[in-house]
C-alpha cells in the first residue's frame, strides 16, 4: 500500500482516561487485568487504541492497516465474499451459504467514562453456514445471523475464546435480521407465520418467542450508547439499554419523507443518520427520543452522523463529493472523489464511511484510494492512502 498525505497531519488518538487502579501499562508487556476490562488470554494492554482500517478486496484478501504507523498488513486471505460487517473487533465477511469470523485483534473495552485497549495476535475463528447470503448484525453479546430459512444467533464471549458458538438456531421464514439484545433478540421478519401482521418478534437466549411488538416494514437497524434501534414505517423501536423489555417507539413527526431503511453513525454516540428519500437526511436522537429531517436539496448516496455538539453529519453526494452538515446546513464540500466509484452499480453499494472521534474515512473501490477526512476542518483530505488492491469492503477495526 502506497500512502500520499494531503495535510501535515496524523490522525489523534484517543487518550486513555485513568482508572482507579495503577497507570496504564506498557505496551509491549501482556497485563493481568481480571474480568470486566475486556481482557483475554494472550492479549496486551495499549495506551491508546490501535486504529486500523481493514479492507477485503475483489479476491478476499484482508488488508490491515495501522492508523498509527500507516503499516499495511495481510490479516488473512478467505474465499470472495459480497459484504463485510463489523463491530470494531470481529469481522463478519458475508457470502452465499456461509459467513467468515475473523477476529481482527484489536478492540476498545468501555467502562462508560473511560475505556481500556488491546492488542492479540489476529485470527480466522471459523465459518457459519446455512442457506442463501445471510445478513449479519452485530450486538454487544450476541451476533445475529439470518438466513434463508433460520435465525441464528452466535455468542460474542465465545468469539473472544476462538469459538464459533451458538445460543439458538431456529426456524425462520421471510426476509428479515437477527438484532441480539442484552438477552435473546428481535426477529424482523415476524410478518411470515406471525399472530399479527406487521410485527416484530422478540425472542429468548432458547430462541422462543416471548413477544410481538408492532414495527410494520421493519428494515435497518444500530445500536447507540442509549439502546438498540430498529427503523419501522412510522419511525423507530428502541430497547433502551438492549434490554428486551425497554422498548418504547420514537414517531416521526408530521413529515413528509420516506422512512429511514439503514442507519450510520460514530460508534458510542446518541445520534444516528439515515438517508430521507433521495436529498433528504433524518437525524434520530435516541437520547431525547426526537427525530430531525434535513432536506440537503441534491441527491445523496450515504449520510452518518459525526458528534453530537455541533451535530454534525457527513454525506455523499451523487457525484461523489464529500460535504459536512451541521445545524441543517451544508458547511463545507470537497471536490468529487469516488465518481467512478459510485458510476458503477456493482461496486457503489460498497462505498461508506468510517467514522472516528476525530476523523472519518471513506473507500473508493476502482480509485484504489481511501482518503482521511477531517469533519471539524472544512472536510480536509488529511490523508490519502494509495492502494495496490481494490478496497471493495471498509471497517474499521480497534474501536
């Protein structure tokens, strides 16, 4: 990988808040930290967190690359996949018939006013297999996994032990995602054999069903520092701390704009965006339950939401520019940089952002470029990383 830097400007880190106990420890020596600090076997702590950007190209090759040092390293070489999901550690990469798990070997451990970081050498864990590309969603406990036919659930605890273990795997029929809960999850696709339409089930760590909540057309989902969100036609579920039992519904207020179907944001945050029709941008803040519509007035392809302060979100314009939105208005622009990209129908839905505390990133695919985007300094391109492969799928890794 080839890196061309557009500012004289290294990404900052997060610094790591003290805890009660002793400072931080070395970043070369394996700690001991008991249970609860998100610490395994073999692994060491950091003083910071190792950002990665990682990347599986056209042939399955995962890239990882160190946001720090700006190394680039082969993680691991798995068959082609369509879609890559993560959850800021494990990589999910999504084909017909099977899901891969790769632990990338860095992830960030909260303790809400502070957090702990670690480094373990990475993995590929295994394979889930079942009928038809499944949809993958992450959760805090649980991974969820659909199917053509079954829901699935996997156990997170057991992916940090190098196990492939699953809480249930029922019978499903329709379209629809497995959203994991604090316990059990939410089935999606309740309209197939459901008691009523237009529902959504929510089930046990047995896969039992306890209850259905109305959600009709339910589709796009994510989880904030507040709850687990799940989009419905009249606006949004929310199980306030993931728990089974906290949901409540957020409406929408009287607009008139199609329902948000895929949400983004910077992870940890009470905000979420999701696109609003075709130039149309919806805000939800799980925090104050309320949702904002921002009508951009041009085609956009994807939004996320960026801090809560200044409420700013980024977008992609149709034409592959990136622009900055805060308090409704469009405050800074760069020029088009993934219009060749966004041209092609195959490879636009692969074109996202990742999105830090003090940056964001973006992939072009066919320009074999991911760029470091400043949201807080008029969009600056702070670095630009050549690539010698096509970055199809982008996650972000160590968060």
């Amino acid at each position: 990988m080839r890196f061309r830097v557009a500012a004289a400007s290294g990404i900052l880190l997060l610094s790591l808040a003290g805890c009660a106990a002793p400072a931080a420890p070395s970043t070369t020596e394996p700690t001991s930290e008991g249970d609860g600090h998100g610490h395994i076997e073999g692994a060491q702590e950091l003083a910071e967190p190792a950002l990665h950007l990682t990347t599986v190209d056209e042939k399955g090759s995962v890239h990882h690359l160190d946001l720090l040092d700006e190394e680039d390293s082969v993680l691991a070489d798995i068959d082609p996949v369509e879609e890559v999901v993560s959850d800021g550690r494990y990589l999910f990469g999504i084909r017909d018939g099977s899901v891969t798990v790769i632990d990338s070997g860095v992830w960030t451990w909260s303790h809400i006013d502070h957090f702990h970081y670690y480094e373990a050498p990475a993995r590929v864990i295994g394979d889930v297999s079942g009928n038809g590309t499944p949809a993958v969603v992450t959760g805090e406990v649980g991974v969820g996994v659909r199917f053509d036919d079954e829901a699935v659930l996997l156990d997170t605890a057991a992916l940090a032990d190098g196990r492939i273990e699953e809480t249930f795997r029922i019978a499903a029929e329709g379209d629809g995602v497995v959203v994991p809960l604090t316990s059990g999850a939410v089935l999606t696709d309740a309209g197939a054999g459901a008691e009523q339409p237009g529902t959504v089930r929510v089930v046990g760590n047995d896969g039992t069903a306890s209850e259905e909540l109305p959600c009709a057309s339910a589709s796009g989902t994510i989880t904030t520092v507040v709850g687990v969100v799940i989009g419905c036609a009249d606006g949004a579920l929310l199980f306030a701390g993931g728990a089974p039992e906290a949901h409540e519904r957020i409406p929408y207020p009287q607009a008139t704009a199609p329902a948000a179907t895929s949400f983004a944001a910077r992870e940890g945050r009470p905000s979420v965006a999701a696109l609003a029709g075709e130039t149309g941008v919806w805000i939800l803040d799980t925090r104050e339950r309320a949702w904002t519509l921002v009508d951009v007035g041009e085609p956009l392809v994807h939004v996320a939401a960026v801090d809560d302060a200044e409420g700013r979100v980024l977008a992609l314009t149709a034409d592959g520019a990136v622009i900055v939105l805060a308090g409704g208005a469009v405050v800074s622009r760069t020029e088009p940089l993934v219009s060749a990209s966004l041209a092609d129908d195959e490879v636009a839905p692969h074109v996202r952002f990742v999105v830090d505390q003090n940056r964001a990133y973006l992939n072009g695919p066919l320009e074999q470029t991911m760029w470091e985007i400043d949201p807080a300094d008029g969009a600056r391109l702070s670095r630009v990383f050549e690539t010698a492969s096509t970055p199809l799928h982008l996650a972000g890794t160590g968060r």
